[in-house]
C-alpha cells in the first residue's frame, strides 16, 4: 500500500497528478497503489471534488 497525503488539498495535486501522468483511470491507479477507491472519493467529496471518468480527474 502507497501513503498519500493526508491532507485533502495535498491528496488532489497527488491524485490528479497521478492520474494525469501515469494512469488511464481512479481503477486503475487505486488497484496499482492498493488505495481503496471509495475511501478515496470521499475524502476528496468532503472538500467539493468529484472524480470525473470523462476528464479522469477530480475537478
């Protein structure tokens, strides 16, 4: 398992990074980082940031 940021500004630039460079999805970065998908999105929904498949980032 990857540690991530904790804090959910940092968490963001880390996932959309992530995301961005290295993977063509949230499945896929979660299953390669072993990160629980769901625990993901809430942590960043609980800052107003929601995961879009068609962009593959949370805008």
């Amino acid at each position: 398992m990857t540690t991530i940021p904790k804090d959910p500004v940092m968490l963001l630039s880390y996932v959309n990074t992530q995301l961005r460079d290295f993977y063509p999805s949230l499945e896929a970065l979660c299953d390669e980082k072993g990160l629980d998908q769901e625990e993901l999105k809430k942590k960043l929904e609980a800052v107003d940031y929601h995961y879009s498949p068609e962009r593959n980032q949370f805008v």
